[in-house]
C-alpha cells in the first residue's frame, strides 16, 4: 500500500507490568530490607518474652507466652525462606530472581520512588503514518543500550539501505550512536542533563527563547537579552546577549533557594 516508504522513525520503550507481585521479586536491596525488617521483629518479640519472664506466672501470660513463640517459629522459618531466595538472587546472572514470572524484572518508572514487575517493550514507530514497523521486548529497564538493537532491526524490516531515527535523552549513549552511524542509521536525539548547570540547578539553553524578529534572547522571567558582539572561539564565531537585569532576579533568587532547600534535604 506504499504506507512504508519514508524510512524515518521514532523509537522509545514502555513499561508492562508481568504477573508476578513484588512481593514474588527478589533483589539484593529487597532481601536486605526484608531481613531487617525480620530481625527488628524477632528483637521485639524476644524483648517481649523477657518481661514475661519477670511478671507472676497466670494463665493469660501464659496464654501470651505461648502466643509470642509461635510467632518466632513463624519468623525463623520465614527468615530460613528468605536466606534460600537470596541464594537464588545471588547466583543469577544480574542478582534478580522473579518467581512467579522468571523473565521479568523490577524496573524503575517515571513516577519518583516508583517501579514495576515486568518488561520493557521497545518499539519503533514510521514518523507518516505512525504505524509500528517493529518491537522489541526485553526486561532490561534501562533504555541507554537499546537504540541500536531497534534501529538495526527497524532498518533490516524496512528494506532500506539508510533510515533516519529520533528518540529521547534516555537513549543517548556514544557507543549506540556510533554504532548507529555505522549501520547507516542517522539517529536525532537530545544529550541527557547529568552534568554541566542543568544538573547544578541552574537554567539551562532550552529555558531561553530566541526572538528572530527583534534579534533577543527572552529568559524564564520574561526579561529580553539584547545582542551585544560577537567573538570568536576554536574557530567558531559565537554572538553574546546578556540583560543587567539579572542581578536584581526574583526567579534568580527563588531558584537558589529552591537548590538551597534541595541540597539540604539531600544531606549536602
């Protein structure tokens, strides 16, 4: 039907949830916080037993007694339990078992402090039509290693000999788009904010809008960057803007006590 014929696509994954509950996965952090959990619980009980000990025998205390070391057995066997998974978490491959569904894996999403049991399922999109030209599912939760393996596939189901790909900062890696580039694979795609000011919690070039008509720069705070000269460096011509009215920045200063505040709360 010639719906195909452009070879440009857009590539990104998404989390599916497995039938398998957290509760049925087992990492190395999940087994060492499940074994405090039980130690603080057998310490709590055993505190317990120690003032019956203290108290006038009756019927009730005992009743108590017998009540609290059944409890123990119960969290001894469950700590027997847990000491064969991590076993089995240790000797796997990436130290993670799932028990329920075997192949899938905890893997972290958007949501902050949130995750899920299951698959990363990767797919690659025709930028026309937006139609699926391939898919990929893997239980890899991170996206940095997969550009290449979709790309290459996308291009081999295409027929082309080049193919144009876009994909977001979470799939920016050197070693991918270069082996990209080797395949004939054009990939656009955005660097990630891990260093430079953005990660200091400062604005970054995308928080500045330039205004071709007027030749400014328009800031977060709405104030205009006038053109001033341009200069030179490694043999690039590079143009300066700069406004004065960055000293007396409200958004300035509740930026640097929002990074203040942040910093505090992390420990910093």
């Amino acid at each position: 039907m010639g719906l195909l014929t452009i070879a440009s696509v857009a590539i990104d994954g998404s989390k599916f949830k497995a039938v398998n509950t957290r509760d049925k996965n087992f990492t190395r952090g999940k087994v060492e916080r499940r074994r405090a959990q039980l130690e603080k619980s057998v310490a709590r009980y055993l505190a317990q037993l120690d003032t019956a000990d203290l108290q006038e025998p009756s019927e009730e205390l005992a009743a108590k007694t017998a009540h609290l070391k059944e409890k123990l057995v119960k969290l001894d066997s469950e700590m027997q339990r847990l000491a064969a998974m991590e076993k089995l978490m240790l000797a796997s491959p990436d130290q993670q078992i799932s028990l329920t569904d075997p192949d899938s894996r905890s893997m972290a999403t958007s949501g902050r402090g949130s995750g899920v049991v299951g698959y990363n399922v990767q797919i690659a999109v025709e930028t026309e039509h937006h139609l699926i030209v391939t898919h990929e599912v893997t239980n890899d939760g991170s996206d940095r290693a997969q550009l290449a393996n979709i790309a290459c596939q996308t291009k081999k189901v295409l027929g082309v000999d080049e193919l144009e790909a876009v994909a977001d900062r979470g799939y920016y890696s050197g070693e991918e788009i270069l082996a990209c580039h080797d395949a004939g694979i054009a990939v656009t795609l955005p660097k990630p904010m891990t260093s430079g000011i953005e990660a200091r919690g400062r604005f970054g070039k995308q928080d500045f809008v330039y205004l071709g008509d007027e030749d400014v720069y328009r800031c977060p705070a709405g104030e205009k960057l006038k053109y001033y000269y341009t200069n030179e460096e490694n043999g690039q011509k590079l143009r300066r803007y700069w406004t004065n009215a960055c000293r007396h920045c409200t958004t300035q200063a509740t930026l640097h006590q929002w990074q203040g505040a942040t910093n505090h709360a992390l420990g910093a």
